[in-house]
C-alpha cells in the first residue's frame, strides 16, 4: 500500500497522540518519545519540541521545571483544560469515523 | 596539536570538548534549527529544548569517559534528535486578503497633487473627466471645490503609480 497517502494523516494524528500520551499524567518529552517510540508514529525531538511549543501556545498544554533524579531539571506536560476538551471531541469524533468507514464498507 | 573547543549546553552544568569538526556540525545543526524556526515566537525556548537534549544524550555518551568529542559523537547524537520541523508556519497558514481598492493620491500622474488622478483610479473615469468636474465645481460653488481638493490632498496617502 501507498503510505505515503498517509502521511498527512499521519501529522495531524500525532497530535493527538501526544494529547493521549499527556492526559495520562505529568510526563516529560524523553517520556513522549519512549511511547511513540513502540508505535507507528516514531518521533525524534527535531519534531516534537516544536510541535509542544505550538500546543501550548494554543493552550491545549502546559509544562513546569521539576529537578530530576539523574541530570538538570525536566519539563513535566499536562494538559490544559482546553486541551482535555480537545482530547475528548477528537476520541468522539474518531468513534464516529471508525464507525462510518466500516458502515460505508459494508 | 588539534584544536579543543570547550562548550557549555543549556541546562547542563558540565562542559563538552569538542574538536574543530564536531563544534562545526553542531554550530551548523542549532544554526539551521534556529532558521527553520525564525517565526516561531518561542524561538528561544526550542533552541534551549534541542540543547538540553543535545546535552543528555552527549552526556549519556560520555559516561564516566571525558575524552574529546569527535563529529562522529555530534552526528550520531543529531540523528537522535532528527532536523527540526518547523511548527506550524504562521507565514505558510496566512491567507492573502485581495487586495481592497482605496483612495489614493497618484503622484506620478500628478497635474496639482495627484487628487484628480486618485479619483480617477479609484472610480475608473477617465481622469481628464474628473479635472473637468473639479474645475467646474469650483467654479460653481465658489471656490468650495479647492477647499475639498485642498482637504483631500492633505488626507489621502500617497502612491507613486495606480498599481501599487
């Protein structure tokens, strides 16, 4: 199959992956890789940090400094209310069109 | 003797040594990510993030080990990090609004100010037909006409040609 058909599919899903990935609790960005890293959607922080960057400045998500154990201190993401809601349209609107492809395949 | 280059990282207290070539790959790495980015109002902060993380993973590299740092360290820990990909581009996303006509003085088809041929442009008449109408109508309402052209002059921007 033609994956490359995909790929804009591809980049507007990631963020909502990463929306996912935060909603589950404070989690810094070698955290966010690790996950992806075991999917389809493997990440490398040339694209991640900006892509964190842009969600906070449209207030889906938020970061604080916390010292670590081994090294300097972490950025720690959680969502934003906003981005709880945007969470919750998009799983909404991914039943429906999971829905609808298999219907329309019948 | 080959040339040491001691560098510091964001976020990290240690410092790095580096030889000629490797500071050349990673001067070009931030260089580069830091165009990709120039629209990006967090700049800075990205460049902070990719150095934190340039810096963990050299670190974790190293280990105990503090030998010099040859590019084949820089590259192998910049292909980790991957090229950055711009944001969103806020120049890219921009829609271009046409072009709303206005009122302009016309300098280079200027006969007094320019007033006459901005009209003209502005309501397509032949501009000999509104100098006409300036003309008369000065004459008619004693003088007013000036005044308005007078106004206008002083009021309307200043183009050089219609076009622009």
């Amino acid at each position: 199959m033609d994956t490359s058909k995909l790929a804009p599919l591809r980049n507007g899903l990631l963020e909502f992956l990463i929306l996912d990935i935060v909603s589950s609790g404070d989690v810094y960005v070698a955290e966010i890789l690790g996950r992806l890293a075991t999917t389809d959607f493997t990440t490398r922080e040339g694209t991640l940090y900006p892509l964190l960057s842009r969600m906070r400045q449209e207030g889906l998500l938020d970061y604080e400094w916390r010292e670590s154990t081994a090294g300097p201190p972490r950025k720690y993401y959680r969502l934003t209310r906003s981005g709880r809601e945007h969470l919750a349209a998009f799983r909404e609107y991914w039943a429906t069109l999971t829905n609808l492809i298999d219907e329309l395949g019948r | 003797m080959e040339k040491t280059i001691i560098i510091g990282l964001a976020g990290h207290a240690e410092r790095y040594r580096l030889n000629e070539d490797a500071y050349g790959r990673l001067a070009r790495y931030l260089d580069e990510a830091g165009s990709r980015l120039r629209n990006d109002p967090d700049r800075a902060e990205i460049l902070d993030d990719l150095e934190r993380s340039i810096g963990d993973r050299l670190t974790a590299l190293l280990g105990a080990d503090e030998r010099l740092l040859v590019a084949a360290d820089i590259d192998s820990v910049l292909e980790q990090i991957g090229a950055v990909e711009a944001g969103r581009d806020p120049a890219a996303t921009e829609t271009v609004l046409p072009r709303r006509r206005r009122l302009y003085r016309i300098r280079g088809e200027q006969k007094v100010a320019g007033v006459c041929a901005g009209l003209a442009a502005y309501s397509e008449l032949n501009v000999a037909w509104v100098r006409t109408l300036f003309v008369l109508g000065t004459v008619f309402t004693a003088g007013f006409g000036a005044l308005v052209y007078i106004a206008l002059a002083f009021i309307l921007p200043v183009t050089a040609t219609r076009e622009a």
